[in-house]
C-alpha cells in the first residue's frame, strides 16, 4: 500500500511511496514543515550518519521528531479520532485498566 492517508505532505511524488511502514519505522525520509518545523531542525538524522539527503522512502533511517509528529497527524486522520482514544479503547479498557 501506498500514499498513507490523504494529506497535503503526502502529495508530490516522495510523499506518494510513502507507506504507513516508513513513517512507522522511520524510514520515510519526508522532507518538510510541520506545523512551523522543518525536518531539517533535527539534526539527529545527519548526525547519526544513518540518513542522507535525497533518497527515496524506506532506505536509511532515522528518529526525527517532526516526523514523528507526522506519522501522529497521519493516525489521527487514518483513525478520524484522538489518539488518546486509541490505547484507551483497544488496550486499558479492554484489560481493565
């Protein structure tokens, strides 16, 4: 499968063979803004030396917080709910928590 959900970061040809895999594992390589960040604040993907500029999804990886804020905005519009809800509902409730 591939585009994750319909959203603005997903719509030019990187973004498309982004999978939901790839922002899970942090091998997207997404390249942008977030809601006033460039993924370029994380210095931690180059410092690392496990991710270079330019290529495509799922070769190299690396943390990089605004793209983890993205693979949250990502669940949030592929579950149209609240995160918060998630665990509650699939996880603690269900165990009694």
């Amino acid at each position: 499968m591939h585009t994750c959900v319909e959203l603005p970061q997903f719509a030019d040809e990187h973004g498309r063979g982004i999978t939901r895999r790839h922002l899970l594992d942090q091998t997207s390589r997404w390249e942008g803004e977030l809601w006033g960040k460039p993924t370029r604040v994380d210095a931690q993907s180059v410092r690392e030396g496990t991710e270079s500029a330019g290529g495509p999804p799922g070769e190299g990886w690396a943390y990089n917080d605004v793209r983890v804020n993205l693979t949250a905005l990502a669940l949030t519009v592929l579950l149209r709910r609240p995160l918060p809800e998630v665990p509650r509902t699939r996880v603690m409730e269900p165990i009694g928590a």
